[in-house]
C-alpha cells in the first residue's frame, strides 16, 4: 500500500512540476465578473481611457448579449449608451466593432427602444456616410435588424433628413451589396405609414434630384401595394396616383 500511495504521489509531482508558476494577470485584461457583478463589469470596461481594454471589452459584452435571458440585466447595467458612445470612436474598428454588437440588441423590440432613447439610430445613421466598408456594413446589418421593429421605422422617419439620406445612399453606393442594404433599410421603414413616410417621400420626389426623385417614386411604387400607403398617398397629395409615379420612374 505504501508502494502504491509512494508511486501515485511521484506521478502527481512529475505531472506539474514542470508547469510555470503562476503569471500575473496583464492590465489590460478583460475578464467578466461573477454573475450579477459581471454586467456592471462589462460596462465600466466599455468606458475605459484605454483602447485596448474597449476593444475586448466589446467581445466580452458580445459574448453577453449572445443570451437573450441576459439582455435586460445588460440593458439595466447600461450597455447601450456606452456602446452607443463607441460610435463616435475616432477608430474605425472600434466603431464597426460597436456597431455590430448592437445589432444583437437590435434583436429585441426592448433593445431597440433602448437604442432610440440614448441617441443610437443616429449615430448609426451617421455610420452609413463613413468611407471605411467594415463600420458602413456593420451600420446597415444593425439598422435593418432594427427596422423589424415599429419603433425604430418611426424613429427613423421622424428623424429629419433621414428618408432622404436612405434615399441617396440607394441610388449613390457604388457597392450593389451595400446599395441593396439600403433599400431594403429604406422599403422596411416606409412600413411606418401612420408617421409620415409618405410626406416625406413625396417632399423628395418633388425637390430632390432627379436620381432622388427616381428613388423616391420607386420607394411609394413599393408601398403602394398596401391599402393604408395608397389612402396616405392620396390624402397628402391626391394628384399623386400610381400612374403618376410610373411616369416618374420611367423619366429616369
């Protein structure tokens, strides 16, 4: 028995004593805490001076939001605003990074009325001018997940310029991808019809340019298939029937 208990306790000692001691965990560590502690965790990381602890951090709060059972305690620790800030990251892959972890909270009709409320569709919209692929296709991702949702189509209709914007940036982007995006970005938030979608498109097919007008006819062509746009329509200008905007369609 002694000769057995001799062997196995030499075995163990063989097995680490080739092991390094113990490194000392880096500065610029990220790790989560223990279960409720880990969200308010999470979010002072998002908010460090140093970019390298923001950039895990933003993998970490990815890791989170994978849980949709762990979407309220991140929203109630405030993940979004400090996400949102990320945004305005002068870094473009912090801002991509940051984009595409808000689409997982996008996911989630809660998450993207906590995303109107800290200013984060227009950030997003704002994304969609940068000239860095990464962060535009990251901004479209999440505002279409978004645009699912009745509430961001009324935010972004309400938000001025913003119909306008989807609008050229369907005609303007030189990658068909990314164009495609934004029309589909643009026909998810004419669904919003009660928030005068219409009026603002019909604004642009009267002012904008001729690409815009074009646009703009194709967006009410589009909408037009539901009873409730064609009633807008002819409510917000009775002179602007289907037939009038195939004309415009085909003049471009």
């Amino acid at each position: 028995m002694d000769d057995y208990n001799s062997l196995t306790n030499s075995s163990h000692i063989v097995k680490f004593e080739c092991r390094p001691n113990p490194q000392p965990t880096p500065a610029n560590a990220v790790t989560l805490g223990f279960e409720k502690y880990a969200y308010d965790k999470i979010v002072g990381q998002l908010k460090s001076d140093n970019p390298i602890i923001r950039a895990k951090a933003v993998v970490a709060a990815r890791d989170l939001l994978v849980a949709p059972t762990k979407h309220i305690q991140c929203i109630a620790a405030g993940i979004t605003p400090a996400l949102v800030d990320m945004l305005k990251e002068p870094k473009a892959y912090l801002q991509a990074e940051a984009a595409s972890t808000l689409e997982l909270l996008a996911v989630r009709d809660v998450g993207c009325r906590d995303l109107i409320q800290h200013q984060g569709l227009q950030q997003l919209l704002q994304l969609l001018q940068q000239t860095y692929p990464a962060v535009k296709d990251a901004a479209y991702k999440t505002l279409c997940t978004a645009a699912k949702f009745e509430s961001c189509r009324a935010a972004v209709v309400r938000q001025e310029g913003a119909l306008g914007q989807l609008v050229r940036h369907a005609q303007q982007e030189e990658c068909p991808a990314r164009a495609g995006q934004a029309l589909e970005l643009l026909l998810h938030c004419t669904q919003a019809v009660d928030c005068g979608c219409v009026a603002e498109l019909l604004k642009l097919l009267a002012c904008g340019s001729a690409d815009m007008a074009c646009a703009a006819a194709e967006a009410l062509m589009m909408i037009t298939l539901t009873r409730e746009a064609k009633v807008a329509v002819h409510q917000v200008s009775p002179d602007a029937s289907v037939t009038f905007l195939y004309r415009q369609i085909d003049r471009c």
